[in-house]
C-alpha cells in the first residue's frame, strides 16, 4: 500500500464476527502496510497475527500532510475526519482496542476527545466502547516533538514548522487523556524505544509516559522506527499486546452494565480472595517494575514471599494465560512428574513405556502430530526435544515449588540451569512461599546471575492502605475514619488480612454490593475482633504446633532427648514476638534463647538446631499440610512464612503458648499478649 492521500480504513480480518475490534493508527511518514510489517514478506504483518483475538482494522490517512504540511487539517479536524469515517464502517457495536505508533497515538487521543465531547452519537459509541490504548513510542509531551522534528530533517527534506507549532495543543491534550482516561475506563499500555535512529532517541521514558494511573511505560530495546515492527511472536512488545488484549477481552462482559463499570462490584470481587485475581489488582511500583524489567530482558525468575501475599496474582497480571505453561506441584511429585505435567499442560498426550513406575521412559504425541516420541524424561534435552513441538509461548511457570522435597528441588535446580543452556526460547518461572532471596541459586550455584529474585512479599502501609481506599471507591462506600490506618498497623503486612478484615467488616454493616448511592458507614468497627474472629476462623495453628511436636523423623542423640532440644527449639519460635517472626531469628541468637531459658542453660551447637530445623521444615508439609517458617541456608537465619501464625501469635501469651508445647493442650480462655 502506497502512502494515502486521504482516509482509508482497511479490514484484515478473515471475517467480522469476533467480540472485539483492534484498530491500527499509524504515524509520522507512516503507511497502512509499512509501518507494521517488518520486511516485505506477507508474514511479517503482525496485525493479522492478532486475527483470533480480534477483528483488525487498519486506518490510513496522508500523515506526512497533518503533521508537517500548512496545507493539511489540523489535529482535530482528522480527528473527526478518521473517527467519522470508522464509525461509517460500524464500529461502536463492539468493544475496541487501539494500537498506535508514534503521532498516531496523538490522534487517537484527539478522536476519543471529539468522541466524548461532541454531540454525535455515533462518534459517541467509539468511546463508549474503548477499553484500552496502547502507545507504540507516542511523545505525550511536547519535549520530543523536537527531537522527531531532527529526525524528520535527517530523513526528508520536509518542512517540520507545522509539526513544533503543535506543541501547546498537545500539552493540552496530554492533560486531557491523563484526566479522562479513567473517567472513560480506558486502559492504558505504553512502550519506549531504548534505541536510536540515525543517533536520535526520538521518545524516552519521561516523554512516552501518558501519566494515567494504571500505566507504567515499558521500555524496547528497538528504536523509534522498528518498535512498531515486531520481527516474530516471542518479541517482548508483541507478547505485551497480547496480553493487554488478552485482560481485556477476557473481563466478564456483566462487569460493564447499566450502572458502568461498577455494576458487578460486591464485597467477594472487591475483597474476596481469589487465586492468581488480576479483575482488582493493586500494583506496588517497585515489585511490578521489577518483574516488568527482567521479562523484558528475557531473564528467569523467582517469585518468592509468604502465603496470600499475591505471588500467584503478580504473575497473571503481566503474563498472558496463552504466553505460558503452568503446573502446581505436588509434595509427591519428582523432577521427572514436574516435565512430566508440564507437557501434559501443553496439551500432550503422555503414556509410560514401562510398568515400572519408577521409569522416566515415555512415549509422548505432541497435540496435532499423529506421531509418538519415545524420550527419557530424566533428561532435558528429550524433554526440550518434545516441548519445542508442542507449546509456542515462552514462560514455564512452576507455581508451589516449596511443596517439593529438597532433594526434588536441588534436581530441578539443575534441569532448570540444562534448559538455559539448551534453549533461549523458554524463560522458566519458579515460585514459592520462602523469603530466602536466592533459594534456586543456593540449589545450584550455576544459577547465579541467570535469575532474578521477586519479592513478592513486601507490602507497605501505603500499599495496603490502596487496597482499602481503592476498594471504596469500587464499592462507593466510606469506611469509618480511622478504620484504615488502624487496620493497616495491625495486619502484620499481610494484604490477605486487609482483604478479609475489608470483607467482613462491610458485611458486619450490611453492604453486599455496590449501592447506588455513596454511603459512609457511620457505625463503629472494632479491627481487633474482626482480626481475632478471623485468626479464630482459620488455620488450627495449636493443633499444627502438636503435630510438630510428635515428629519422629528427627534423629536426636540421648542428651539432645534428655535436654527436650526439639522442644525448646519449637517453643523459642513460637513464642517469638512478632516482630522477631516477620524479621527472622538466627541461629546464634535462637541458640542464646534456648541457653537463657532452659531450666539447665542447655547450650546446644548451631549445627545441633540447624538440623532440628531443617528436619522441622521438611515435615511442615507432610505433618501441618503448609510451610509455617522457612531457613534461610544463606543468612541462617528462619523466619516465619504465615501473616496468620504471627497474627495469632499477638492475640497468644508465651505462656499459653509454653503450656501447649509442655502439656499438650492449650489452657482455657485466651488473652492478648501486651
């Protein structure tokens, strides 16, 4: 297609009866087929890639008069120009998404703009019907203007004075977007170049932000021209689009109803706790950013924290369900189960070769193969040999990787390290409810440098306090003054807490659903109960620390018996301040606790309670069914893994605590621990 010479909009769709419409707006010196191919083969048209997501228009307008000609229409009247001229083909009736490059991201503001404030109904249905933008190297500010007006000059003869004399009225616009976007429940996905052309960076950071809520600009190693131009389907911006597009396809269509984008919202969606829930996600800039980066920089990962702390809802929020193969494991499971369920989860149909089993021999048919390989699946190249035929994504996510035996673990480590090296086409992510930052790397030291550590773990008070007020703003109520803050101080930095605590607290008042009306709740809330009502409702944690005490595993000399050493050990812990269970306690100091307290100033040696704790750790999940503390092999130091252990611990004395582990039972009534 040569450059236009006046609106075109180009449908690429094999047909028109898919939920959604993907709209392509090109840019400066931009065409309707160049700007989105990277060659002139047919295949390297990435529209067309997104066919099955979504019907594909392409709209094509003599960029090279708007932006720089005194003869061609200024912004807004394009603006109306292209969206009239789409909403002539129809769209409107579905929800849209819209991709854009460079300029063009400026006119798609300026269209949605006309759409909103212009009296014209059809014009009307397009923004009413936006769900999201995605900017591909847009200059939100008027600062790069310049920069592309350089570059202009190195590649055409062209006069760029139009261009610069737009700046104020994309200021202005600018502003308009940042303000509205939300308002419009537009989401927003923005990419910047890294790279440059003819020695320009044309869009950095600062310039590409759209400053909306929601959005965090993402970095691309291409430059300005190329960052539209993907080269295959494992390119970082790709991926990204897929899975913007992805979130918002797959949003229940109830959620936008007769009362907007709030008419699904009740207590469970806003508060309830859901495995992996993206719909009310609260991003944390320094976690999100992190795991941001190192996808992009194809690094493999470990996402690490406590239980509930949104480890699992981290992952779904910024990777594609179609981008990934995942597997919960077993605390059965082998190394040789792991591959074995991963393939299953690429749709591959698996049979053993042999009845022993115990065998690592299998005959496996990829999907759409009429063919069976027979592989050893203890080694990873035959894995590998299988996997490239059947999954096409880039992540292998293997999710409760702690429920796996040490021994298991150090195996993967080092199948884990074989995939990096046989294979840069999967980034593998492991996670698991530790707070050890090195785990794989302390398995295999190979690793090291090769994986990132995610904390997921980390919640600040200014998080969970987002949690809330977001939360109320969903449901349109306000929690009495106060309620927040003090709720905040007290859930021991769990965001499982804050939920729960925001849950029954709205049910304690009789508020279900969104009211129509905003309501501030008058009536007094005791965060204290709520806390020990929940802390009360869950994990039996006397009955776990009974089920610790009966360990037989643990191999203990005739003085380590005589001296209680398991006993004390379990003790030291449990009765640990919560400060000292969220920081952790290390050997040497649990060592002068046991000393200090014992009847005998019993003195055991750092290997002695190393080994009782890692016999501990081990039984956790075969005995209580969930990891309570966690070693750190590095630091030697353990810490404790469940917001509610330490949340009963400040509602527990030492005392009753002392009593448990000594006689067996807990002493009747319960008092807090001042």
């Amino acid at each position: 297609m040569s450059r236009a010479q006046t609106v075109r909009v180009y449908s690429v769709s094999d047909s028109a009866s898919l939920g959604a419409d993907i709209v392509f707006v090109h840019g400066l010196m931009g065409s309707a087929q160049e700007t989105w191919a990277h060659d002139a083969s047919p295949t390297s048209f990435w529209p067309k890639w997104l066919s099955n997501l979504g019907n594909i228009w392409i709209v094509d307008y003599p960029a090279d008069l708007f932006w720089w000609s005194s003869t061609g229409m200024a912004i807004p009247e394009r603006a109306k120009n292209v969206v009239d001229s789409l909403a002539n083909y129809g769209l409107g009736s579905k929800p849209i998404i819209w991709i854009a490059h460079s300029l063009g991201g400026l006119l798609v503001k300026s269209m949605l703009r006309a759409s909103s404030e212009l009296n014209n109904p059809n014009w009307k249905r397009i923004v009413e019907q936006t769900r999201g933008v995605v900017f591909l190297g847009t200059p939100h500010t008027g600062a790069s203007l310049g920069t592309l007006a350089s570059l202009v000059r190195t590649l055409t003869s062209a006069n760029v004075s139009q261009l610069k004399s737009n700046e104020s009225h994309l200021l202005e616009l600018a502003t308009w977007y940042s303000c509205n976007a939300r308002k419009l429940k537009i989401r927003t996905l923005a990419y910047y170049e890294k790279g440059t052309v003819r020695g320009i960076k044309v869009v950095d950071e600062g310039s590409a932000n759209p400053n909306v809520e929601d959005c965090i600009p993402v970095p691309s190693d291409a430059n300005h021209v190329e960052i539209c131009k993907p080269k295959d389907m494992h390119d970082p911006v790709y991926r990204g689009v897929v899975r913007f597009i992805t979130d918002l396809i797959s949003v229940p269509s109830q959620i936008v109803g007769a009362e907007g984008v709030f008419a699904d919202h009740n207590i469970n969606t806003v508060f309830g706790i859901h495995r992996g829930d993206t719909l009310h996600y609260v991003q944390r800039a320094r976690v999100d950013d992190a795991l941001i980066g190192h996808l992009i920089g194809g690094k493999h990962l470990c996402i690490y924290g406590s239980s509930k702390q949104g480890k699992t809802a981290l992952r779904k929020k910024h990777i594609s369900p179609s981008d990934e193969l995942c597997v919960v494991c077993d605390r059965r499971w082998s190394g040789v189960d792991v591959f074995t369920a991963i393939l299953k989860a690429a749709n591959c149909h698996v049979q053993p070769s042999s009845d022993d089993p115990g065998s690592s021999l299998f005959s496996i048919r990829p999907p759409n193969d009429d063919r069976s390989i027979e592989v050893d699946l203890s080694h990873t190249a035959d894995f590998l040999r299988v996997l490239v035929r059947s999954f096409f994504g880039k992540y292998l996510v293997i999710e409760e990787f702690h429920y796996l035996t040490e021994e298991v673990q150090r195996d993967l480590a080092f199948k884990l390290k074989a995939i990096h090296e046989l294979s840069d086409r999967y980034v593998f992510i492991v996670i698991g409810v530790w707070l050890e930052s090195n785990r794989l790397v302390h398995l295999n030291k190979d690793l090291s440098g090769r994986v990132a550590p995610i904390n997921a773990d980390e919640w600040s008070d200014v998080d969970l306090l987002r949690v809330i007020h977001g939360g109320e703003k969903k449901l349109n109520i306000g929690f009495p003054p106060g309620f927040a803050e003090k709720l905040v101080e007290r859930a021991c930095g769990s965001v499982y807490l804050v939920r729960e605590s925001c849950f029954r607290a709205c049910e304690q008042v009789g508020i279900y659903k969104r009211p129509e009306h905003f309501i501030s709740i008058e009536q007094s809330i005791n965060v204290a109960a709520i806390l020990k009502e929940i802390s009360d409702s869950g994990v039996d944690y006397p009955g776990q620390i009974i089920g610790l005490l009966g360990l037989e595993e643990i191999q203990l000399n005739e003085r380590e018996e005589a001296e209680g050493l398991k006993d004390w050990v379990l003790r030291v812990l449990f009765c640990a301040t919560a400060k000292e269970m969220r920081k952790g306690i290390s050997l040497s100091k649990l060592r002068s606790m046991i000393r200090q307290r014992h009847p005998r100033h019993y003195h055991p040696t750092e290997s002695q309670i190393e080994r009782v704790i890692k016999a501990v750790q081990a039984a956790q999940l075969a005995k209580v069914g969930q990891s309570l503390f966690d070693y750190d092999r590095q630091e030697k130091t353990i810490r404790c893994v469940d917001k509610g252990l330490i949340l009963w611990r400040t509602g527990t004395t030492p005392e009753k605590i002392e009593h448990l582990i000594f006689e067996g039972e807990m002493p009747e009534g319960q008092s807090c621990d001042k």
